[in-house]
C-alpha cells in the first residue's frame, strides 16, 4: 500500500511539473494592431523561448511578428545581429533590406540620414579620423538622432580613452532633455504618451529602443580593439578608442518613398548601386544625405515631415492589397518583394 501512494505521489507531481512547464513554454501574446495581418490572434510562444522578457543577456526571447503571412512566434536576440538586413556595424557596414552588404563611410563628425520617412527620421554621426597618407577618413557611428512626428531623441557612445567593461558608456535625450536609465536588464523607460520605450538588455551598454507602431533598433556599446586597430590599421590615437554603436533596425511600415543611406534598401524599387561581387562595396551619396545636425531633418534626400501620416497609411495599404513575391530575411529585418 505504501509504495502505491508513493507512485501516485509521484506521478501527481510529475504531472503537475509537466503541466507547470507546459504552461511557462505556451505562454500567448495578442495580435491588438488592426493593420496586421494577425489582428486578433493569440500566438503561443514556443518552448525554446517561452518569455519574451529575460535578464540574461545571451538568452532568446519570444518575439511576435503580428504583420508576417504565417502567425506563428520565433525566438530572437535582443542584441544586434551585424550579419543581419537592417545592421549598421563596425567601418561602417550596412546590410539594406535587399540583404546585400555595402559600406559608406561618410565623414568624420558629420551627420548623416540612415532613414527618412514621412513620419520617421534617423541620422547617425560619424566620428573617426584619417592617418597620414590616408584618402579618406576611417568611420564609425557614434550616435543616433530620431524624429518621430513631433519627438525628438537620441542615444549615443560617449568618448572615452580606454574600454572599462564595468563603465556605462550610452547616453539619451528626449526633447532635449537627459534621460535616465538605471543599470540593469529590464530596466525600462518610457515617454509621458508610451509610444517611446527604451529598455536595457543586459547590465551595461545594450539596449533596445521601440518606436510604437513603428520600429524597433537594438543597439550595442562598443569599442575599437586593439586587434581591430592591428588588422586594419586604423592606427587609433591612444586619447580616444572611438566608442561606437553597433545597431540593427526592424521597421513595421515604411512609405514607398522611404530614404536614406539604409532606408532607400527597404523601397520595392530599388536597385543597389553596389557592384556584385566586390568584396567590400562602398556607395557615395554623401552629399545626398548630410544633414546639418544630429536632429535635423534637412537633406538632399530628406522627406520627413513632422504629423504627417499619409505615407505610413499608404504603405499599410500596399503591404495589405498589392499581389507580391516576398521573401523574408532573418528575424523579419529585411523583406524583398517582387511583383
């Protein structure tokens, strides 16, 4: 009898810790966006990644996508994937929406469009500096500059001569104002009307900033290594280890008249002026896309205007009605449609 009601006890508890388990690893999200394509649905999440919030920084977290032809949830980083559409990293190298590689190098401590939209604008600036008998300056982006409708706010790498992996080195504003963010994953900030968010992915120099409805840019801290200086040669000054952003962009609607140095990638008809089969692919434009400050919207190419947002409902309505071929790259960073 005894060993009867120790079999039942341990089954009940098997049960019960598979049912806990169960449960943890089919936790659901709801499709509220009335544009997706999975409006209303609850998608489960799988068991590889069974929360879409972590304080480990190196785990995967349960990622919707409401506006992919298939419901279904992935597990997905929360820190940028250099290798993946929609990055910006190291001299420096972008992967446009298209998924082909190009680099522009810009000028050091200039500013410059990545994406301008009818709703969205985001400039970058470029620090670096050109050793004797170099031609051009050597690149990285310091920091990002986003005007989002009548919002400002930006992050950036502050300078230091020395990487300490202990030392916080990012820094925000919003409408001008710092932002204070405490050290720590899932330490979260928002604005007053919650449609700006930014949230820590690990202790120090990782973060993930949410434009409601909009995008999404995870961004990384980091600095240019001695061993990055010994195989390129950058031959970086010993006051300044050029600390940089590592980003990747996920954008949710994005006019047919999108621009900018990554943002022109992202439109149905647009032909990279990239040569196929260099090994590193340098486009100019320079001209094109130098804006006068880190928050100006003033360029060659340049089409945000602040409250509009006729472009982004006839996006939503191509994206929804046009008849097209579309293959998805990674983690939804990049799609190419073709009729």
């Amino acid at each position: 009898m005894g060993i009867t009601k120790r079999s039942s006890l341990l089954i009940f508890l098997l049960v019960f810790v598979s049912t806990l388990i169960h449960a943890k690893a089919y936790q659901s999200q709801f499709c509220g966006r009335r544009s997706t394509r999975c409006f209303g649905k609850y998608i489960k999440c799988p068991i590889e990644c069974p929360n879409s919030e972590t304080t480990d920084p190196k785990a995967k977290v349960c990622h919707i996508d409401c506006n992919k032809p298939i419901c279904r949830a992935e597990c997905r980083s929360r820190k940028p994937n250099c290798n993946a559409p929609g990055s910006g990293c190291y001299d420096p190298r972008f992967i446009g929406g298209d998924g082909r590689v190009f680099y522009f190098h810009g000028k050091s401590n200039q500013h410059f469009s990545l994406v301008s939209d009818s709703n969205l604008q985001i400039n970058a600036r470029f620090i670096g500096h050109r050793p004797a008998g170099r031609t051009r300056d050597y690149t990285w982006i310091q920091a990002l500059g986003i005007l989002f409708n009548s919002k400002t706010f930006s992050l950036e790498a502050t300078k230091t001569p020395k990487w300490d992996n202990d030392l916080d080195y990012i820094k925000f504003t919003y409408n001008d104002g710092h932002v204070a963010l405490a050290e720590g994953p899932l330490s979260t900030w928002y604005n007053e009307e919650k449609d700006v968010k930014v949230e820590r992915v690990a202790n120090k120099n990782s973060v993930m900033v949410t434009l409601k409805d909009v995008a999404e840019i995870l961004v990384n801290v980091v600095p240019v290594t001695k061993e990055d200086d010994r195989i390129h040669n950058y031959q970086v000054p010993s006051d300044d280890c050029f600390a940089h952003l590592e980003v990747q962009f996920r954008f949710f609607a994005l006019s047919p008249k999108v621009d900018g140095v990554l943002g022109r990638t992202y439109r149905l008809d647009f032909e990279n002026p990239a040569k196929a089969g260099v090994a590193m692919p340098v486009v100019g434009g320079e001209d094109r896309y130098k804006t006068k400050s880190l928050l100006s919207h003033e360029c060659g190419s340049c089409v945000f205007s602040q409250g509009s947002s006729f472009q982004k409902e006839t996006t939503l309505q191509v994206m929804e009605h046009a008849t097209l071929d579309c293959t998805k790259f990674s983690n939804g960073f990049g799609i190419v449609c073709r009729k």
